[in-house]
C-alpha cells in the first residue's frame, strides 16, 4: 500500500510546514475576560468567539468565558494586570482601558497588557423616540437648545463613552442635555421607548431590536461614512440609510475598539499564536454573522498598526474628558 | 383565545423524546446545583451554556430553563434543612422553615415549599400565556421614579410590619445600605468606601453575604448550643405530602396574595427579589397572629415560597420581551438566546412564534415534572437530619465555603464570607434581625441609583414621586406601610371612642 503511506507522509510533511516544529499551544483551557456584565456587548462577543472557535476546531483547548464586571469592568482590568505571563487568558477591552484610570483613578495603563488585535469598531447612533416628532438631527438638537428644564440623555454608565460623547454633543451644539447613567445599553434602550428619555446614543446593537419594532428613530451615526449594510433591517431602512452625524450639520465623529490583549510580559510565540488565531477568526462565517447583526465595523487591526492606534486614541479621550471636567482629582 | 391555540402550539415543538429527556436532564442537574448554597441557577446555567451551541434554540432553552426550575426547587431544600439560601430569594424561606425542620416537620416543611413553589409557578405561567404582549407595554412605564417607589415600598414594608424592635431594624438595614455602596457607583462612576483595596473594586457579593450571614452563624450557634444533638427526626412516609396537601385549600388567600404579589414584582424589571419578603411580610401582617410567625408556622413556607416562584416565572417575561433579565439566571439565559440566533425584544414574539411558545410549554411541563420529581425526593433530603450534626456541620462549611469561592471565583470572598458568618452570630447573639441587612445590601444600589437618577431628571424636585398615578400610589402605600404601627394605633382609638360614645 504505497500510495496511502505516500499520501500519509506528505500529509505530515504539510502539517509540519503549515505549522513549525515548536510552536507554542494552549495547554490548558482558555480564559475570555468580560469587562462587563452578563448579556451585555462585550460578552456577546465572547460567546461569539467561544462559539466560532469550538465550531470550527480553531484550538485544541476548550475555551471558558469569565464575567469579570464589577466595578465597571475595573475588575477585569487588575485581573488581567495581575495575570502577567499568564498565556492562557485574554481580555475583550473597549474604552474603558483609557477612561477608568482616568475617571476612577484605576492604577491601569493599557501598557501593562499586551496587545494583540483589534475585531471591531463599535458605532455610536444617536437614537430617538420615534413617537417625537424630530425628523432631523437639527430639529432635535433646536428643540433641547429650546427645552426646560433640559432634555434627558440616557446610556450606560458614568464619565465613559457615552457620557463623554454627550459632552461631546453639547459641545459642538451648545444645547445642554441632562444625562441619565444606566447600568446597561438595554436598559437606555427600554428607557427610551418608555419615554422615560429624550435621546440615546447606543451602539447599534443595543438599540437595534426597538428600531426593528418600529419604537425608536436612528438621526445620525458618528463616524466619518455610513455604515456599510445594506440589508433592510427597519422597515424600508438598511443600516446604510442612516446619514452620518456630519452629514446632517453635527460635527462628531466617535467609535469605539473591541480589542483583544494578553496579560504583560507573555513570550513572543504565543502572540504569534493567538494573533493567527483571531485572523483565522475572522474568516469564519459565525465572525462575519456577528459583525453584520450587531452592525459592527470589521477590521483586523494587529502590532505597530495597533499600538499607534491605541496611542491616537487614548489622546483624543485625554482631551475630550479634560475638556468635560470627567479627570479625577486628587483629594 | 388565540393564546390557547399558541400554547397548543409550543406542546407540539416539545412532544418528542429528545427533548423530554433533556428536560429531565436539566431539572436533575438544576435541583443538584441549587442544593449546593452558592453554585445556584446562575453558575450551573452558564457551566451548560457551550454545551447547547450545536442544539437547536428550543431544546436548549427547555434544557436551560428546566435547570432553571431544578435550581429555583433545589434553593428551597438548603433553606430549610441547614438555614442557608441558595438563592436571593430563598432567604425568607428560612424564616419559618428552618424552625419547622428543627421541630422534625422537615417532610412537612419540604413539601409546603415544593407544592407553593408550584402552584407560584403555575398561576405565574397562566398569566404570562394570556397577558404577554400587555405586559411588555405595562414594564415599560417604569422609569427611575417608579422603579425607586417599588424599592421604597419594599423597605417600608419591612420596618413598618416587621415584629422587632423598629431601631434594630433600621439598624441592621443602615448597615446593609452601608455595605451596598462599597465599590463603583455607576451615577457618578467614581470607587467609593474600597480604600484603596483591589479586592473591594467588586464591592460585597449578596450571596456571599448570605451564605456567612445564615449558614455559618447558623453553625456557630448551634455549635455553642446542642453540640450533643443526634440530628432530628424526621418521618420518611409519603403521608407526610398527603396530610400537607390535604390542608392546602386552607390558606387559598396566602397562596393568592402571594401569586399576585410575585407576579406583580416579577414583570417590573429587577423587582424579583423582593417578592418572597413581601409575601412574607404581607402573610404576617394579615394573620390573626403575627406572633408566631418565625417560630415553624406552616404559612410562613407557603407565602414567600409562592411569591418567589410566581416572580422568578415572570421574570422571564421581561427578559424575553424587552432585553432586560430579571435575574442572574435569566442575564446568562439571555446571553446565550443571542448565540442560538435570537434577539430578545419586542419582536421575539411576532417572528419567533414557535420558540416563545415552546418556553412558555416548557415552563408547565417543567415544573409538573419538576414537582414529581422533588416529591421523590423529600423523604432522602428529610433523612439528611438525621446525621449527627458533628458529621454534616463540616460538610456544610465546605460547601459554604465551595460556593462563596465560586461565585466570582475569589479566595477573599471565601474570607468574607467567614467574617459575615461571625457578624451574623453577634447579631443572633444581640437578638438583631437579619433580614434588613440582607435585603439592604441587594437592593440598596438600585434602590440609590433609582433615586438619584430621578433627582437628575427631575432637577432636584421631589413631587416627582407623585407625578403620575403609577408611581404616586406606589410610594403612597410605601409610606403608609411605613407608618403602619401609628395609623393602626389612631384607627384603633378612633373606633374604640367611637364605640364607646355610641355605647
């Protein structure tokens, strides 16, 4: 039998190239961080990629998905900082890497992970209720220019992304909103479609389900284009219909990273490994889903690209929260 | 009667042997879990999660619910027999439970609970087949006013109706809300009350809390006490659930406030957990004998657990409709809808017909199983006390232990949950009662957040408690809760002067 054993060799001959001799691999099960709580964002997403990876036989290992929410995500942050060298963890990190030690005074800088890739960009909408009768986003912003006492901006939490996108908003209209912190994005939501709110300025996904049903109103999206779908999500409307916030008058643009780190001082390979295994993610169909649903930008964002990116990014909200007055004190 | 023909329906999804079989799997697995204080609903819930991703959505969520009542069932059990709730919900269970299992009523106190855990369930279930799309419409009324007025409402009822002494009360409760506000304060998103201690950023886990609270005081106590007790005994015969159901039609009113009561706070998003102490506190207060309530009155298992349940069945209702879970079990059952495809919201209901139907299906077979199944089951747990206390107390400890550990996976709550345990014996020993504190610490962060975040909206302006018909009767009856004792005491006088004139 020859031709099996032929077969057979150079099968291991290509196995061996594809991947050398002594590459590093998870021994044990791998740990997903949350920084947020159950149902939110941030673990939808790791179940996507628990899901993905188990699916398609991406590692060998299985994988376990652990809410480290508390304090705001605070918690995951020491965790992971005090995980160093720990290969068989990572974090799904979005702002508050620069924003808790800014706000909380967290001893935590992005510096003390490493950074292995950036999956998305996360949109930011500003959504209202669709009973209102603002059709624009000049009209909105004229009526709480207008109003008293001062509309009700709703979102999640306290001095982080979209309460400095508020501040953001203010600043460029001059209207003044009363912002309301939830504990999550679905409760903002349901607070809107209540009427509990005026505005909110959740991410796509959070708001995507009252849009559906005809309940909330999406006025711009802040980013530089519109987002890319085309498929109707909302009656006659496609993600793609939705103006960008510039192109309705209000200068702002904002997005947010959901970016993938390793504990500090890890050895080189197993970057390597983990930096193949999100590229192999994001081939997947179950990655590809994810992104269209939850009206992600996908990108694959990975070493000096990235880390010039975080740099970037961590200025632009130093100075959007110096300017909002959300930097702690010493006191 | 277009829901009966949906129930039908989501029968007919559920009818084969495959998911059957799942649904015991689920219920086993969930009364195992929600035995041991600590793994709860919540941890075997997410343990199970990667295992349904190849499942179709509703076998996985009829097994993932089925744990869910396997867990809610299994809470009940601890509470009684060794005073420790596994469940936020389980701990007014132990108020008269756990004095009935000391008696050797453990069969009767077991089967009060199983059967009122049911009947909560069930009467939950039919209203969540007939109201469903109604109340989506009704929860979303509640904005932070209305949501600090149900917390308001909670805490009045206790202070107001409670039998100890008022200032231990208010007490105990201040210490709660003290130890409430430890960690990250989402209004102003600032650390508060942690010095500086990476171990605190959590701030203080409630089961954590009460795992120390009750189980381990509960040892301490009886350490000091009856060491030299040879476990109690208990009756292993069926009769036991006979003679108990045979007395059920008696207290139809308690088992109908408390449904009412538990299913009124279930569908208000988040107000689960204060279901089982309302249903206490109310049974209390109307009884002919308020007295004797705590010291092994059969009512005081059939009120909270009814509530309970009732509110833990309704619960899902919001989670399904609006996105928002109701519990710790229900966040991590909603996590997973995503990952089979489903968007929880308002229109779960218009497009995914088959699969909210065959929940709600789930949800009657469930607990009719479920409740057999813990049937069998009394007379083995019953027997559990009839091992000498110097043989179970150190498997208790471990367990306690076990699970503090577990929940958030940290070896300080394991410390903490030994320091509460000593704190719970000083406030037995000073004849403080518990229950505040407990209640405090779950909904004290809420109960401020609501309320600031009402202060913000409305600029400061405290009429905002009474600005609509909905929040202002809430807090109306929260206050007159409160002050109870005093308007009890004028209606008093004022009809003994009455009668004593027309005399």
């Amino acid at each position: 039998m020859p031709k099996i054993s032929q077969l057979f060799y150079a099968s291991a001959l290509a196995l061996c190239a594809a991947t050398p001799a002594l590459a590093w691999e998870p021994t044990k099960p791998v740990e997903i961080v949350v920084a947020a709580g159950a149902g939110g964002a941030s673990d939808q997403m790791a179940r996507m990629i628990q899901a993905a990876i188990q699916k398609n036989n991406l590692m060998k290992q299985p994988m376990v998905v652990s809410l480290k929410g508390g304090a705001s995500g605070a918690e995951a942050l020491i965790y992971m900082k005090s995980g160093e060298a720990d290969a068989h963890k990572f974090v799904i990190a979005y702002s508050l890497i620069y924003t808790l030690p800014l706000s909380a005074k967290i001893p935590f800088n992005w510096r003390d992970l490493t950074p292995v890739a950036i999956l998305a960009f996360d949109q930011f909408i500003l959504w209202t209720n669709a009973k209102d009768p603002y059709k624009s986003v000049k009209e909105f912003t004229d009526a709480a220019k207008a109003a008293t006492p001062p509309f009700k901006m709703g979102g999640t939490g306290s001095k982080r992304e979209d309460h400095i996108l508020t501040a953001f908003i203010e600043k460029r209209t001059g209207a003044k909103f009363a912002y309301l912190p939830y504990k999550s994005g679905g409760e903002a939501a349901t607070q809107l479609v209540g009427g509990h709110t005026a505005a909110n300025v959740n991410n796509p996904s959070e708001n995507v389900e009252e849009w559906r049903a005809g309940q909330v109103r999406a006025q711009c999206v802040f980013d530089a284009e519109r987002i890319s779908y085309k498929v109707k999500v909302s009656g006659d409307l496609s993600w793609n219909d939705v103006p960008t916030c510039k192109e309705q008058g209000l200068d702002v643009q904002y997005t947010m990273l959901r970016g993938m780190f390793l504990p500090g001082k890890v050895a080189p390979d197993v970057t390597t490994f983990y930096v193949d295994l999100f590229k192999k993610l994001v081939q997947t169909t179950e990655y590809k889903d994810y992104m269209e649903k939850q009206a992600l930008k996908p990108v694959f964002m990975t070493g000096k690209d990235m880390t010039d990116f975080l740099q970037k990014d961590e200025e632009l909200h130093k100075q959007l929260m110096t300017e909002a007055g959300f930097v702690a004190t010493t006191n | 009667m277009e829901a009966l023909g949906l129930l039908m329906l989501g029968f007919k999804a559920l009818m084969t042997w495959k998911i059957l079989a799942l649904m015991l799997v689920g219920l086993v697995l969930g009364i195992f879990v929600g035995v041991l204080p600590g793994l709860g609903g919540p941890n075997g819930v997410a343990i199970l999660l990667p295992l349904t991703f190849s499942m179709d959505p509703t076998s996985a969520i009829v097994m993932l619910s089925c744990l869910y009542w396997g867990a809610l069932f299994g809470g009940a059990i601890t509470s009684i027999l060794f005073n420790i709730p596994g469940e936020a919900w389980s701990v007014a269970t132990t108020f008269d439970g756990y004095p009935m299992a000391q008696q050797g009523r453990a069969a009767e106190a077991l089967t009060a609970a199983f059967t009122s855990s049911f009947i909560g369930s069930l009467i939950a279930v039919m209203m969540i087949t007939f109201l469903a799309p109604r109340i989506a419409d009704f929860a979303l009324k509640f904005g932070p006013p209305e949501f600090f007025a149900v917390y308001l409402l909670t805490f009045c009822s206790f202070v107001g109706l409670g039998k100890e002494a008022r200032q231990k009360i208010v007490i105990s409760m201040a210490l709660g809300l003290l130890l409430a506000g430890v960690g990250m304060d989402t209004v102003s998103g600032q650390l508060r009350l942690t010095f500086g201690f990476t171990e605190l950023l959590r701030g203080v886990n409630f089961l954590v809390a009460v795992i120390g609270l009750f189980g381990i005081s509960e040892i301490l106590v009886t350490m000091e006490e009856r060491l030299a007790l040879q476990g109690h005994p208990a009756s292993l015969s069926f009769k036991v659930v006979w003679q108990v159901w045979k007395t059920l039609p008696r207290y139809w009113v308690t088992l109908l406030r408390s449904s009412a009561i538990g299913c009124w706070l279930g569908i208000t998003p988040g107000g689960a957990i204060a279901a089982s102490f309302m249903g206490y506190n109310l049974a209390k207060r109307f009884d002919k004998n308020p007295e004797s309530f705590g010291t092994g009155r059969i009512e005081g298992v059939f009120a909270p657990e009814t509530a309970a349940h009732a509110a833990g069945t309704s619960a899902l209702l919001p989670m399904l409709a609006l996105g928002i879970p109701g519990s710790g079990t229900a966040a991590i059952l909603l996590g997973g809808l995503m990952v089979w495809g489903l968007n929880p919201g308002p229109l779960l209901f218009v497009e995914h017909k088959e699969f909210v139907w065959g929940t709600i299906a789930s949800m009657y077979l469930g607990n009719v199983i479920g409740l057999i199944i813990v049937m069998c089951t009394v007379p083995f747990f019953a027997a559990v006390l009839r091992v000498p206390f110097s043989a179970v107390a150190p498997m208790i400890v471990v367990s306690c232990a076990i699970g503090a550990y577990a929940i958030q996976n940290a070896m300080f709550d394991v410390w903490l949950m030994l320091g509460f345990g000593v704190l719970g014996y000083v406030f037995k020993k000073l004849d403080y009662p518990l229950a505040p504190l407990t209640l405090a610490l779950v909904l004290g962060s809420r109960a401020e957040d609501a309320f600031r975040l009402s202060m913000i909206g409305a600029g400061g302006d405290l009429r905002v408690f009474w600005s609509n018909w909905l929040v202002g009767s809430i807090a109306t009856l929260a206050l007159v809760l409160l002050f109870w004792p005093v308007i009890g005491m004028a209606i008093e006088r004022a009809t003994s002067t009455f009668s004593s004139k027309t005399a």
